[in-house]
C-alpha cells in the first residue's frame, strides 16, 4: 500500500539492526529521535506506521505487520528514555461512534502487541480518533480508504 522507497539496513545504538524503507516515516522518525531533534516533540507531528495492517472492520493486526511493530520495539529499546503515543484511525465507512470504537481498539492492540514484545507500558500511550485526519481526503477509493486506516506515532519524550 505504501512505497517506502529502498530498504535500508540499519544500525542502532547498542548494535541491533533494522530493515526499514529510506523514505519511510518511521524512518525519517528514526532519524529525528537519533538527532535528538526536538521537533519531533510537536504535537502536531505525527509518523504513520506504514505497512501495519488490520483485518477488515476489526481491531485484529494481521501477520505482516509483526516486521513493522518489531523494528518500532527496536528503536524504542534503542532509546530508552523515548515515549510515544499511538493514534488509530478509520476510514469514514460507517458510523463515527463505530469508527470512534475500532480505531481506540485498533491503537490498544498495537500497543498490546508492543508490551508483548517487551516495551514497558509507561512508554506507550494509545488513542483512536475514528476518522478524523484522514491522510487521503478523497476517501473515495479502496486504496484511499485503506490509507487512512493507520497507525500513527507521535513522540512525548525523548
């Protein structure tokens, strides 16, 4: 769904390595957290987790996006002081309450799935915000829709 340019293979403090896409935004989220570059600490700054993938009107992640939740788990362990919010999001089928509820369960599985793979719960905060912020406004298309149904990050604390 997203063209995450050339894999890049990755070195993070501590040794671990990473295979993520070089125009990527947790990528380019990588790379701010690495600088320290702190305006990756506005709240308006938010990184879609490309690549992570839901099942159709359910909050159940999909096999394929362990790679991407895995490489997340390896830069959060690779700065341990870094905290991070996970926003859901919905396409606009439906209702917002309904779309309000599965996008809040769709950021609290994520976040499940990374304490799973050992973050401490006090570095990720999770909310759904139904369809709101859609990232393809058109919202008119299946590869429309399926763009606007993320994950997103924002950091707290560096």
């Amino acid at each position: 769904m997203y063209e995450t340019g050339n894999i890049q293979e990755i070195e993070l403090e501590g040794g671990k390595k990473i295979s993520i896409g070089e125009e990527s935004q947790l990528y380019q989220l990588y790379n701010l957290v690495k600088n320290k570059d702190q305006k990756v600490l506005d709240p308006n700054n938010w990184y879609t987790i490309e690549n992570l993938y839901f099942e159709t009107g359910s909050s159940d992640l999909k096999a394929s996006s362990d790679v991407q939740l895995l490489n997340l788990v390896e830069i959060l362990n690779a700065y341990p002081s870094l905290k991070i919010k996970l926003g859901g999001y919905t396409d606009n089928t439906g209702n917002e309450e309904s779309n309000q509820k599965l996008s809040s369960l769709r950021a609290q599985t994520a976040k499940l799935k990374l304490l799973e793979l050992g973050v401490a719960g006090d570095r990720v905060e999770a909310e759904g915000y139904g369809s709101q912020h859609p990232v393809c406004e058109a919202n008119d298309t299946d590869e429309c829709k399926a763009k606007n149904r993320r994950i997103d990050v924002r950091v707290l604390a560096l």
